[in-house]
C-alpha cells in the first residue's frame, strides 16, 4: 500500500494527470472540430434558434473554457496565480456538468411529450443538481516550479456528493427513457434502435462518467488524485450530451424547429401512432374551390354554392395500399414516435 500524501507519490500523480488533461483536451477539441457544421447552421439560419439550444451552447463552451484554462495552468512556462485561476475553472468545470445534465434531461422531457409528471420531476431534480454544484467550487492550488498548477486542497465531501448526485441523476433519466420506450410505447424497438436511434447509449455513458469520480473522491488519498477524473468526467459527460442533441437534431433536417418543445400532451397524435394504421400511409388533401363541383376523391373541399347561402365541406381520408418508395416506406410518422422523439427540441 504507497503511502499517498508522500511526496513521491504526489509527483507521480500530477505527472498523470497532465497526461490525462493532454489526452482528453485532445479528445474534446477534435469533437469540436467535427461538430462546428451544426454552429454554422445556425449561423447561416439553416437551424431555427429555440430556447433548447441555449442550453447546448452554454455547456460547450463552458467546456471549451475548461479546457483551454485547464492547459494553460499545466502548461504554463512563468508562474501563474493558481488560485484565482482554479477558482475559474472549478465554476466553469461544474457549470459544463451542470448545463450537461439539462441537455440530457431535456431530451427526455421531450421523450415523455413534456408531461407535467415527467417534467415536474425532473425540473426539481435539476433545481437541486445545481445547488448542489455550486458549493463545489471551493478548490486551492499552487505553483510548482517545472509541472505549473497543483491542486492542495479540494472538499472532497462536497465534491463526492455532486458528481454521486450526477450519477443518481443520470440513473433517473435513464430509467424513464427505458420506460417509455419498453413499457409504454405499444412496439418495443430493437437493441439496435435503442442505441442508435433513441440514443440510450449517451445516458449509459454519462452514467459511467461520474462513476470515477465518485469513488476516488469517497476513497479521499490525496488532493491530487481527489481531482484526477473529475476533469474527464465533465468533457466526456458534456460530449455525450451534445451529441445526444445533434443526434436528435440532425434525424429530421427537413424540420426547421427541431429543437421546439410541445407545451400540452397530445393524446390524439398518440392515438395515431399507437394504432394499427400505419400514419405513413394516411393520405389527405385540402381543396379550396368555387362552385358546386364534386370533392378532390381522398381530399377535404371546402366551397360555395352558387346561391352563396353556405358552405360545403367535405372530408374522406384513405389509405394508400400501392406499394411506395423505399424512401417513404421507411420514412418515420410526422405525428409522433413511440419514443415521444418526434416532439422533441
């Protein structure tokens, strides 16, 4: 057993942890990079701007600063005023974690079709998350000639408590995405469209995330390996819920509101999906005319007679049986999903 407050052992552990800040720094820039195309449709207004996405830029760029404030503190060739400079990144660190577990929890929101037992949960749970986060900022470090900052002294206590909260938190969202999508919905999807398609495997990964942390921060051995995963944990955390988002986002282009929220539960686009009649293959029209000739066959007409003393109107919904396009036939319904996605941000 090393004796972990001895000063050997202190120095091997700073030097893994700049390895590990270099490591995961590299991971999270290069995600970025990959990702910039979905700022720039924003920017050039491909993507229409709602109020989900406030939180999506917030927690990127809150790890953007964690990052680039991380590196300069190991990196950093003069000395530095550690202090303040950790200070910052704590805030900057619990925020990114903080604005993770909303984006996460928003997409479940929108899963559950905004439903006030769902929500009001949830909102409450996220309530407590940031109070929780925001005494964790208390953190001290020093310079050390030849390796830059070093953490001396974390409460340890405070931080357990925030990343095991994350950590129930993420069990939670967990937990009901499987419920809606195993339990309520009336087709059960596949192991593969659990992963790929509803993206369970972001919430599994955030819940692993702050596994780590958690531990070693119960364990208490020093102040350095206290703070070891807790940087990784907020990047790897932050990435799975911005994918979680582009994902959902990116699935339906053709939308120019994705990332709007329905406000009122809609059991009648329900009734739809969880029917036998396949939505995909409804098919209707609307016909505005003069006169008093017959209705478009399949349509909705609405008109005048000649008299001008009312108006006709007339309603027949089909069903196309002809076989369609590979394209249509896999096409996923307008009016919802099983999953609740179709409603989402």
């Amino acid at each position: 057993m090393p004796d972990w407050n001895s000063a050997a052992e202190l120095a091997t552990d700073l030097s893994a942890f700049m390895k590990m800040v270099h490591g995961v720094s590299g991971f999270y820039l290069w995600e970025v990079a990959l990702s910039l195309s979905f700022e720039w449709a924003f920017i050039k207004g491909l993507k229409k701007f709602t109020w989900p996405a406030l939180f999506y830029f917030l927690g990127r760029y809150a790890a953007i600063a964690t990052v680039v404030g991380t590196l300069v503190s190991i990196d950093a060739a003069s000395p530095l005023k550690c202090q303040p400079l950790y200070t910052f990144l704590a805030l900057v660190g619990q925020l990114t974690i903080g604005f993770a577990a909303i984006n996460l929890a928003l997409r479940v929101m929108a899963m559950w079709s905004m439903r006030m037992t769902v929500v009001a949960p949830l909102v409450a749970l996220i309530l407590g998350h940031w109070a929780v986060l925001l005494q964790g900022v208390i953190i001290s470090a020093t310079w050390v000639p030849g390796t830059g900052c070093s953490v001396t002294k974390t409460n340890h206590s405070l931080l357990m408590v925030s990343f095991t909260y994350t950590a129930v938190f993420m069990v939670v969202l967990l937990v009901l995405v499987v419920i809606k999508l195993m339990f309520v919905s009336h087709k059960r999807p596949s192991l593969a469209d659990l992963m790929f398609y509803h993206g369970l495997q972001y919430y599994i990964i955030a819940l692993l995330a702050n596994i780590p942390p958690a531990v070693l921060l119960a364990l208490n051995l020093n102040p350095i390996m206290n703070a070891m995963f807790s940087f990784p944990s907020g990047i790897v955390f932050i990435a799975a819920a911005c994918r979680s988002l582009r994902q959902l986002s990116d699935r339906k282009p053709e939308n120019p509101s994705l990332w709007d929220f329905p406000f009122t539960k809609n059991p009648e686009a329900d009734a739809v999906i969880f029917s036998s009649v396949d939505p995909s293959k409804v098919s209707s029209s609307l016909v505005f005319k003069s006169g008093e000739r017959e209705p478009a066959a399949g349509g909705i007409s609405l008109g005048t007679n000649r008299r001008g003393d009312g108006v006709h109107v007339q309603m027949d919904t089909y069903i196309v049986e002809d076989n369609l396009s590979e394209y249509e036939a896999n096409k996923k319904p307008q009016l919802g999903n099983d999953s609740g996605d179709e409603h989402a941000l």
